[in-house]
C-alpha cells in the first residue's frame, strides 16, 4: 500500500536532542490502572441504640495541593445490618509510583432528617492494598479514638484492554542511497495542537533501522486513529541536527505494509502490529516480590558527616540520603512480603577493617546484610555514619555485581518471580564507568533494575553513560550490547521540595522494565510454579567465603578469632582483608584513641571523657604538691 499522507512542515518539526532522550520505559507517565474495592464490614457499634440501620461506606483520596479529603465513590445502602456486605464495588486509579492515601468512612443514613452520621473511619495506602497478602487490608474503624467495629477492603484489577500492549514496527529506507547518519522521532498529538516527544530511533548510517516496541500506551493512547508525527533528522555530532523529512500519520494507516514517498525517497513501515503481554499488575496480583537493596554513598566528597556543608550532615534530623531513602523506599518495600532490605556502603573504610571497600554492610555483616523495613535502613544508616572514614573514589561494580549475583542465584533456583531494585545514592561522577558498564550489560539479562539518585550540585554527566540513549550501552567484556534498559537516574536537588514528585520521577519507568524482563524470558503470572528455595543466598555465599578461608587459614581456621569473626560478622567479602585483620589482631586490640576521633564514635568521646578525668587527676595533684610547698616555704621563712 502506498500513500502521501499529510506533509508536515519540516521547518515546524520539532527538534530535539537525541544524546539526551533516552527511550526506555519512562517515556511518558505511567498509565493508571483502575483499582476496583469490594468492601464489607463487622461488628459495627452505633453512636446510640437504633430501630434500624441504614449503612453505607465513601471512598475518599487526599487531594495533592490542598491535601483536602474528597470523596470519589460510594457503596449501595444495606438496611438493619451491623456487619454489612456491600455489592457495589467503589473504585480509584493506581499509580505504581506513588503514595497515594485513601479513607473509607462508613456511615448511617438517617432517613427522616436525611443526614448522615459517621459510624468510623480507616486510613490506608493504596499501594498497600496492592501489595498486601491476597490483596484484602482488614482495617480497625474509629471514632475519636474509640474502636467501632471493622472493615475488610479487597482489591482487584479493572481489566484494560491495552494495559501492556506493545506497538511493534520496523521503519526501513534501505532503497535510499546515503553515507550520512540519521535517526528520527515520533511524536504524539496530545491536547490541542500540541505534539510530545514519545520515541528517538538509534543513529545508524542511511535509513534503515531495526524493530522498535512501544507501549502502545505511550505511542497513540490506545487510540490508533491518534494523529502521529514521525520526523527523519540529518545527525550531527554537534547537536545542530537538521531535519530532511517530516510527515503526519496514524497508526490505524501504516497497520498493512505502508509506504511514503518522502522528499529523501520511498519510507517503507513494515511488520506493523500491537502486541498483547502481561501487566504490571497482573504480576503483582499473581504474586511477583520486588525485592529492594540500598547502596549509599560514602566517599570524602560528601564532607565530613559533621560538617553543616556535609551531604550527610543532619539538620535537625534528616538530610538529602534519608529523604531520597525515604521517599522511594517506603514505596518499594510494601511489594516484598518480608520487608527485609539489604542496605550497602561504598567509598569508605569501615571501622573493622584498614582497607577502602566498595561494598561493605552498613550492618557489619556481609553475609547477613538486612535489616527489616526501612525505619531500621534510617536507623543503621544513622548509627553508624560516624564509625566510617569516608575516602574514595566512587565506584558503583561491585555493589551492582553482588546484587546480580543475588538475582542470578534465584533465577538459577527456580524463584523466577523475583525482581530486585538496587537503589544507588550518591554525590558524584563514577570512576569505573566500563566496569559498571560490563555489569550493567550483564544485569540487564537478569531480573534486576538499577536506580541512581545523584545527590546535592556537582557534575552528573557521566551517568548519561550508563542509560540506553541514542546510541546503547555496549560492554567490551560480554562483547555486547544491553538486553534491555535498566538504569534510571533522577537529580534529587530537582525535586528536594516535592518528596511526592522525587518518588514519581524516579519510580514511574520500573513497572514496565519488571514487565520487559518478564516478557523477554517468557516468564508467565504463575508465581506458584516457582521452586521453594531450600537455603538462602547469604548462607550459600558464606559456605563458600568459609571454604576459601580453609584453604588459605588451614588450621588457623580454629583459632578463636576467627570463630569470632565468623559469628559476630564482618562486613567485607574478601579473604584477603578478612585474613589480615586476623594477622594485625586489629579486631582483638584496644582501638587508639586517635583512631576513635578520626571517626567520632561514641567510644570516642567515651575515651575523650577518660583523658578529661585522667587531666583533672593530673591537675589536683599538682596543686597538692603547691600547697605543700608554699607551707614549707613559709615555715622556712619565720
């Protein structure tokens, strides 16, 4: 089929950048997904004895800028019933995102005076709702305190016919002879007559590109008669690129083997269909755990933790890291059932050992790095800040290659409906861009996705590196490139003032990478089939530390201290470091006191406290021996 379609203007066309779009899943707001609530309630207790009961329950959401409640939906009315059942569903949109809190309040309709009186309220997350067990919250009501009875909320999934849908086609101009490079962007029509950015082609010479998939959510908004602009740009390594065609189509036109006769020749879209697949939340509600880790930045750059010009200084009692780390997190770990969170440091030396490590527990224990819900990630974080000498450079490898292996080892043991999150914070350029690289390419084959937070004003260009832009991340090790775009960076000084928006911005692109991965390894809903993992990773991973040890200790492996070690922990996986602190007896000994303010422990100014003692000692010693010596002097003198 061939077709001139509308021309458009090519002066009008609007430019872009290609180095700086990034096509992932994050292309445009992640679409929501309607949250349908089946509510009944128990044990209701009434303000005063009534004849008769006359019950229903309003769905309300907060609203963002006046944080108002206002209502959204309401259930049916049951009659003379203290533990109603209601038929009619109430419902509200989903967002992956964010923290979005909903109230129910269950009231008593007075049918003489036509006014409602409130039997209770409840507060919830809707998040939690999806996250929870069974998808069902039992939630205690109240009234000024008073427990009134309770109320049961399930949830459910509406069904979207394009939920997950992928567009897939294939732009090819193979026949148009040219030694230059090119790419081009598509463009959706949106209110009005204004077009957004929505898809940038990679760079190749002349003009024929490889399939794309996008989610048809993105590209035309389920609607295929949605007016789109394609524009074919001359490439320049300047940024000056100069556009040479332009032209406005629908998806519905180029379904059957579209051709256009463009100003630079024949434009051939081929293989033009939507793909059916699997939702987010179809995943979720089977059963899929996100599984959250946290690495943070430690290196000198920060600033001594002390200092008020320090990253991590705490004003009073937060700083950028908590609010980064509580933003995202608190989100991320209501879709782990066991809420365990395995939290790292790097760019630092730890107290226990004399070496700068690039991936240490900020508990003490590498091989039992978790601690349980993000409240403990704040607290580990807070107690022990002070007890690390912050050094550098900032290097991201090996923090990304022990999450890999984590997620290699469940893939590996059948726990196929695993997904982990390592979430990155950190102040500055990398310094092992291609070893982070390799391990990005790796990672991007496993059930994984990668979140940066750059914190506070210093030069992030680099991260730009790790993202599948205009031209995708290759790894010189695997001798290719990257299966898929995991990696998001978000500058957290751009949302510092808007916690809400920080969590949308740097969550909003992973519900489609889980559902990316799950497609690519054609990995069904059916989170029973997985196998029941007989041990865990960290014990596995310490069995083989120990073997390791064995054979480089030999019969030192019974010597006290390294029992000690064992059992109390150590928070760097490395025999060799792990061997010389046994050989320095560094653990053994009474740490200096020089060493304890170069860190400002709280053993450090337990020790400072010892010293004052000791000096006042010194003190009232020496003004003993003057006043003995002035009574000589004045015997001697009569």
């Amino acid at each position: 089929m061939c077709g001139c379609g509308t021309v458009v203007s090519i002066g009008k066309a609007q430019t872009i950048n290609p180095e700086n779009f990034t096509l992932s899943s994050k292309q445009s707001r992640t679409r929501a997904v309607l949250i349908k609530m089946h509510i009944s309630c128990e044990n209701l207790v009434m303000k005063e004895e009534v004849e008769e009961t006359n019950v229903f329950t309003a769905l309300f959401v907060r609203n963002k800028e006046t944080l108002q409640w206002e209502k959204v939906a309401q259930t049916e009315i049951v009659y003379n019933n203290l533990s109603p059942k209601f038929g009619k569903t109430v419902s509200s949109q989903y967002y992956f995102e964010e923290t979005q809190p909903m109230l129910v309040n269950v009231c008593d309709f007075d049918s003489v005076k036509l006014t409602n009186t409130s039997i209770g309220k409840a507060e919830f997350m809707l998040h939690e709702l999806v996250s929870a067990e069974g998808h069902m919250l039992s939630l205690k009501l109240k009234d000024r305190g008073r427990e009134v009875g309770t109320i049961h909320i399930q949830g459910k999934a509406a069904a979207s016919k394009f939920s997950s849908n992928m567009a897939i086609f294939t732009v090819d101009g193979s026949t148009i002879k040219s030694a230059k490079k090119h790419f081009y962007s598509l463009l959706r029509s949106d209110e009005g007559e204004e077009f957004t950015l929505v898809y940038s082609s990679k760079v190749v010479h002349g003009y024929r590109w490889k399939a794309v998939k996008i989610p048809s959510a993105d590209l035309f908004c389920d609607d295929e008669n949605r007016p789109l602009q394609i524009v074919f740009y001359e490439y320049s390594s300047h940024g000056d690129h100069k556009p040479v065609a332009a032209k406005e189509f629908t998806f519905a036109e180029i379904r059957n083997d579209y051709v256009w006769d463009s100003p630079v020749g024949p434009i051939h879209f081929k293989n033009v269909t939507v793909e059916s697949r699997y939702s987010f939340l179809d995943y979720i509600f089977s059963g899929c755990q996100i599984s959250l880790s946290i690495a943070i930045d430690f290196t000198a750059s920060n600033g001594y933790p002390r200092s008020k010009s320090s990253l991590h200084y705490f004003n009073p009692k937060t700083n950028p890291y908590i609010n980064a780390i509580q933003s995202i997190g608190r989100v991320l770990q209501e879709y782990d059932s066991d809420k365990n969170i395995p939290v790292f440091g790097f760019g630092a030396q730890p107290l226990e050992v004399n070496r700068i490590s690039h991936c240490f527990s900020l508990n003490g224990n590498i091989f039992d790095p978790e601690v349980h819900t993000i409240n403990s990630v704040m607290e580990i974080y807070r107690k022990n800040i002070l007890k690390l000498q912050f050094s550098g450079p900032t290097n991201f490898s090996e923090i990304i290659r022990y999450i890999g292996d984590t997620a290699e080892w469940n893939v590996n043991n059948g726990n196929l409906h695993n997904y982990f999150v390592l979430l990155i914070l950190t102040d500055g350029q990398i310094t092992d861009t291609n070893d982070t690289i390799d391990e990005i390419v790796r990672c991007s084959e496993l059930p994984m996705s990668i979140i940066i937070v750059g914190v506070g004003n210093r030069d992030f260009s680099s991260m730009s590196l790790l993202r599948s832009g205009i031209n995708p991340v290759y790894s010189k090790k695997y001798n290719k490139y990257v299966a898929r775009d995991i990696v998001q960076f978000v500058p957290f000084e751009k949302y510092a003032d808007d916690p809400a928006k920080l969590t949308r911005e740097t969550l909003e692109g992973l519900p489609n990478q889980l559902v990316d991965y799950m497609t690519m390894k054609g990995i069904s809903t059916n989170a029973e089939e997985d196998e029941e993992l007989e041990a865990d990773f960290y014990s596995i991973r310490k069995e083989k530390f120990i073997e390791k040890l064995k054979a480089e200790l030999g019969d030192r492996m019974e010597e006290d201290a390294v029992k000690e070690m064992l059992e109390t922990g150590f928070p760097v996986e490395k025999v060799d470091v792990f061997i010389e602190t046994i050989n320095s007896g560094y653990k053994n000994i009474p740490v200096s006191y020089t060493h304890l303010r170069a860190h400002e422990t709280d053993s450090y100014l337990v020790c400072r406290l010892l010293l004052e003692k000791k000096k006042k000692k010194k003190k009232k010693k020496k003004k003993k021996k003057k006043t003995k010596t002035t009574r000589k002097n004045r015997k001697k003198i009569k």
